[in-house]
C-alpha cells in the first residue's frame, strides 16, 4: 500500500491506495487529531451481498484540516473490518503543518 502525505497551510493532505479482499469496499475515511499526533483510520467496508472474490485496489485521496502550526506525527491505518484480515499500519511520519 502506498501512502504519501505532506503537511499545508492549516492541514495535512495524502494520498494513498489499498487493497481490498474484493471490489464491493469503497473506501471510507476518519481521522482523530490531538496532542500533536494525527490518526487517519481507512476503512474497506463490505457494501452488497455478493460480490467476485478478487484482490482490489482503491486510490483515496484525504485532508485533515484545522491544525494549528506545528510538527505532528502522522498515522495511517488501513482497517479492513469483516474481513479476518488485521488493520495494517500503512504510513507513520512526522509531518509539519504551516
């Protein structure tokens, strides 16, 4: 999975892409600041029934903003509830908000 993100003026921005266990999980997004550390939480979660059983990959684009200036440790987590597989740390960086 790669996972880019850069701090900006009030906010951090990335991007990324996951794979998913099959192409019924879009991707969804949330995100916890404080304490001068950010956690995004990426989420495959199952929409439908059925669905092929094939390894996808999804591209996601995301924005953390309202941080005040300042150096913050970044965590991106892909999660991948109902699924048997365990999240996976995808990026951890300091990354320097103006």
């Amino acid at each position: 999975a790669g996972v880019r993100a850069e701090g900006a003026g009030g906010g951090i921005t990335g991007r990324g892409q996951m794979d998913t266990p099959d192409p019924c999980r879009p991707v969804t997004g949330t995100a916890e600041a404080g304490s001068g550390e950010v956690t995004l939480r990426v989420e495959a979660a199952r929409e439908g029934e059925m669905c092929a059983q094939v390894i996808s990959t999804f591209a996601y684009e995301a924005a953390v903003t309202g941080l005040a200036p300042g150096a913050y440790r970044l965590r991106v987590v892909h999660a991948y509830p109902g699924t048997g597989w365990e999240p996976q740390t995808a990026l951890e960086q300091t990354v320097t908000v103006r």
